[in-house]
C-alpha cells in the first residue's frame, strides 16, 4: 500500500455499535478504519452529486 498521511480520530460508540462494527469490517475483508474511510468516500461522493 502507498504511504499516506493518516492521522488518529477517537470516536465514542456503544459496546453493541463497536461489535457491529468491527462485523461490518470483518464482513466486508476490511479493517473498521477502512470500512469508515470507505463510508466517507461515499458520503462526499453523495454530497457532491447534490450540487
């Protein structure tokens, strides 16, 4: 993988929202950071299909 500039966010979730999660990332052959750099991308993409 390319090197990145990557830096750390700390977010507070649940026990059960942790679990679901790391099952999404798991379901997915992703590590959860990459699972929710991947739902960001889309976001932005969505957003930006707004204007």
């Amino acid at each position: 993988m390319a090197e990145r500039n990557l830096e750390n966010m700390t977010i507070t979730l649940t026990k059960e929202e942790k679990k679901a999660l790391k099952q999404a990332a798991l379901d997915n052959d992703m590590s959860a950071s990459e699972l929710v750099r991947k739902w960001i991308a889309e976001y932005w993409k969505k957003q930006e299909a707004k204007k």
